[in-house]
C-alpha cells in the first residue's frame, strides 16, 4: 500500500494486532479518535515522535549536542548586576 504525501511517495505497511477492547477503548479515548483504526495510528506516531525527541534530549543532556549561544554569558552577567542592584535600592 502506497499513500501520497506532500512530499511524495511514502511506502506504508498494513498489519494486523490484537489488543483486548479496553486497550482499545482506552486507545481510543487518549487519542480522541473514535475508529480504532486511526486511534492506533495516532497513538503509534505520537509514541515514535516522543522517543524521537527523548533520544534528541538526551545527545544535549549527555553533551554530545549542544549549542553557543553569542553573549549568552554577558546578558546573564548584567541580568544578575541588575538584580544585585535592585535588591540594594530595595533595601535603602
């Protein structure tokens, strides 16, 4: 089975799962699909894309990733002068 995407072809694959009906009527409910055949795949495609994710957070968590950020350290500098300054007119 093929379906068309915007960005053209995606190749697809039909399967067959067995699931008790309170799995899917909880499948259902948590992806706010009344078929179950959409409910699934929502359900498959949120999983994969937030274990996507948790493996992108990790590589920053572990530093494998990371980013600069251009006077980063400078702004947090003077944010914390001001704050010091602040409290110290607070307290006059």
């Amino acid at each position: 089975m093929t379906n068309v995407s915007y960005f053209g072809y995606i190749e697809s694959m039909k399967i067959t799962v067995e699931l008790s009906d309170s799995d899917i009527k909880d499948i259902c409910r948590v992806t706010g699909e009344s078929k179950k055949g959409p409910a699934i795949r929502k359900l498959v495609t949120d999983a994969l894309l937030l274990k996507r994710r948790e493996k992108l957070a990790q590589k920053f968590i572990a530093g494998e990733w990371g980013v600069q950020l251009k006077g980063f350290d400078a702004a947090r500098s003077d944010d914390h002068q001001a704050d010091r300054e602040d409290e110290q007119r607070w307290r006059r």
